[in-house]
C-alpha cells in the first residue's frame, strides 16, 4: 500500500531513475557551468527591473495620479488578477514543447507593455485605468512565464542540485530587493515614477536575449492521446489535493499570501502618507531591509541541515509573517521611521527565504514531468489568485480602520498559517532526498 507519493506506507522511499533526457548532474558548482550562469542572469536582471517597477508603479499612482489607498491597493490586487487563469495556462503550456520560447514572448511583450506608462505620460494621456490595463497585461504574461519556467527550469538542473540552484536563483531575487528599492526610488526622485519604470522594461529585454542563448534539451511532451482539457485539469487538480506534500504546503502557502498581500498593498501608501517618507528614504529603508534576503539565502541550505526541511520551512514563514505587524511602530523623525521600515523588512525579508527555498524544492520534486505544468498552474491558481483577494482586502480594511492597524491584521494573521503544517508530513521532512519522484497520475480509459 502506498501513501499517494509512490513511497510505500511506513518503508522508506522507492528508488529514483531518471529519464533519459534528464539534465546531466554538473561536476561544478552550478554558479561556474555557462548555461546556467545565463539563466542565472537572466533572472537577476529581471528581478532587478521588476524591484523597480514594484515600487514605481504604485508611485506613479499615488504621487503622478493622486490614487487613494484603497485604489492603489486594487492596482495591486489586478497585477495577481490574471493568475486565476494559471491551471489552464499550465495544461496549454503541458502540451508545448519549447518552454524556452515561451519565457522569451513573455519577456518581449512584458517590455512593450511597461515601457506604455513612460510614453503615455510625456503625452500627458496617463491615466489610472491606463495602470490597470497596464497591471493586467503584466500580470497574464507573467503568468505564461511562471508556467513555463518550471518545466524549463527541470530541464536546466539535475534533481540533485534542485537546491542548489533554488538558493542561487533566491540568492538573486534577494539581492534585487536590496538594490531594486533604491535603484527605484533614486529614479523615481531624479527622473519621475513613470519614467523609471523603463528600467523594467529593459530588463525584460535583457532577461530575453539571455534566455535565448540557453541551450536545454527540453523533452517532448507526451503524444496527444485525445484527453480532454478538462480531463487534463482535473489531472492536475487531483494529483495536488491528494498529495501529501503538496496539499497542506498549499494551504500554508496560500494563507501566507493572503496576509501578507493585505501587507504589501499599503506599504508604499503607508510609508508615503502616514510616515511622510520621501520616495528616496523609502526605497533605500527597503533595499537596507532587503539584506535580509541575502543573508537567508546564504544560510539556508545550512539551516535545512541542522532543521530539516520542515523545520526550517516552519521558522521562516514565522519570520516572514510576524514582524510586518510592527511595521506601525514606526515614530519620531524621518531617521527613526526608516530604520523601523527596513528593519521590518530585514526580519520578514530573511524569514521568506528560509520558507520560500524549502518550499519550492519540496514542489519541484514531488511533481512528475509529465503533467509538471498543469500541477504548478493548479498550485499557483490558488496560492497566486488569492493574492489579489489579499490586496482587495487591504484596500477595503484600510478604508474602514486605517492603513496602520490593517497592516497589523496582515501580520498577525499570517501567523496562523503554520496550522497547516503542524500535522502534515511536511514538517517531519528532513531532506529532500527523503522525496520519491511520483510516476504520472494514471489516466482512465475513455470509452470507444
């Protein structure tokens, strides 16, 4: 009898083979084999533009358009919007066979949508419904990209430094949050929120032309056999509900992301207005903050050794989620309102990284190659499409108690997300190599 995972119910688990076409494991360290290093780049360069826009785009509405709180809240919450769709995206993009492709369109029309707030400025015919149109389009083909990178990103790296490069790729991401602030906000101050946000849609282009020069041998996907979408769906739906990994780590996931888009949707308009901060003190306390980041990435690898996987995932979605109910602490001068704000952010910003890495290891091993982006989509579907319920939500409680006090609601609530884990499998893991690789859900047979 087994447990759903393909691992035997109280034995250990089943031996793993890899396919045929399964990426060869590198004899050196990921960071010095050139394909990887682009990929790598390629990453960075577009987390560092999307840093930028994270924290121009609500600028632009606050400081260029005059948006209340609870409107740039809604902007963020249609960034997310589209991500309710990713369970189809991912069956669509199941079924193609170049995912590299894929995330190099995505990056291209990503650019030409961004680069529209700049020139619809200079034109003067910037308008908010202008920023959500804009908001949507982003969101939908980042939802193409997150679908595709992880088939891709299996392509890339072997099994065995799934950590690794989930470390390497964190490490950047981190490191976007530390620079992408201040970059952002120094821009912002210099030459405009709108203007600034050509730096994303650079780094878009950038992150393109690396990826195309990434050579992968991406596997076929399986001969069309007739399977209905909806069939497929339901595939991908199925295999996540059951499984004993995947299922309570979405749940925890999905929680955390509702909180804390309550959070995230009124820092820039808390920092703003109610702390007075200029766009370039906020952007620097953020960056400052980001360092957290860095650190976390740096060390967690060595904390899921001493922890365990679990564990460290159980500490780090604490660490992520408490401090930001501090952030209204923040009082007295300019000077004492920005160490609060980064140090906030240095805390929640080392907390995600010991969760997030974990997290995503645990996902990209238990889900089989065959149906790996329609399970993603089902995962993000729900852990994503709640985000913007989280930032409506924001926007909508800080209307009826204050942006302070619904910041603290974000915080303290995320908390309660380790519910989920407590009792699950999850939190007993140790390593990663404690994970089978699942065979393919079984499909049934369809009647002549």
């Amino acid at each position: 009898m087994t447990d759903g995972t393909g691992v035997a119910a109280g034995g250990p688990p089943r031996e793993v083979h890899d396919p045929p076409d399964a990426p060869v494991p590198s004899r050196l360290p990921l960071w010095r084999t050139g394909r990887f290093v682009r990929a790598w780049g390629a990453q960075g360069v577009s987390e560092l533009g999307d840093r930028v826009s994270e924290l121009a785009l609500p600028l632009v509405a606050v400081t260029f358009l005059d948006a209340s709180a609870t409107e740039v809240a809604l902007l963020t919450a249609v960034v997310w919007l589209p991500n309710v769709l990713a369970l189809l995206v991912g069956s669509w993009v199941d079924r193609q066979h170049r995912k590299r492709r894929l995330l190099v369109l995505a990056d291209v029309v990503r650019a030409a949508v961004v680069v529209t707030v700049p020139v619809a400025a200079l034109l003067g015919v910037l308008g908010l419904a202008h920023l959500f149109a804009v908001a949507v389009l982003l969101g939908a083909w980042s939802t193409f990209f997150r679908s595709a990178w992880n088939p891709f990103f299996v392509a890339l790296v072997h099994r065995s430094q799934y950590v690794e490069a989930t470390s390497l790729f964190s490490a950047t991401r981190s490191g976007s949050f530390v620079a992408g602030p201040a970059v952002g906000g120094g821009l912002v101050q210099l030459l405009t929120a709108p203007v600034a946000l050509l730096v994303d849609g650079l780094s878009f282009l950038a992150s393109a032309l690396l990826l195309r020069t990434v050579d992968v041998t991406e596997p076929a996907p399986d001969p069309d056999d007739g399977t209905s979408l909806r069939r497929r769906l339901a595939e991908g739906v199925g295999f996540l509900l059951r499984d004993p990994y995947l299922a309570p780590l979405l749940r925890c996931v999905t929680w955390v992301n509702f909180f804390t888009m309550v959070v995230f949707s009124l820092t820039v308009v808390f920092a703003s207005r109610d702390l007075g901060l200029p766009a370039g003190t906020i952007g620097l306390a953020m960056g400052v903050g980001a360092v957290g980041g860095l650190v976390g990435a740096a060390v967690t690898s060595r904390t899921i050794t001493r922890l365990g996987v679990g564990r460290t995932l159980a500490v780090g979605a604490l660490l992520f989620t408490a401090p930001l109910a501090a952030m209204p602490l923040a009082q007295g001068g300019q000077l004492g309102k920005a160490v609060v704000l980064g140090a906030v952010e240095c805390v929640s910003a080392f907390g995600v990284m010991l969760f997030d890495i974990p997290a995503n290891a645990v996902k990209t091993v238990v889900i089989p190659d065959a149906v790996r982006a329609r399970v993603s989509g089902a995962f993000t579907t729900v852990n994503y499409g709640v985000r913007p319920l989280g930032a409506a939500s924001g926007g909508l409680l800080a209307g009826l108690v204050g942006t302070g006090p619904a910041i603290v609601v974000g915080g303290l609530g995320g908390v309660l997300c380790l519910v989920w884990i407590v009792r699950s499998p999850v939190l007993r893991l140790r390593t990663i190599e404690d994970l089978p690789v699942p065979a393919a859900p079984p499909r049934r047979l369809r009647r002549p």
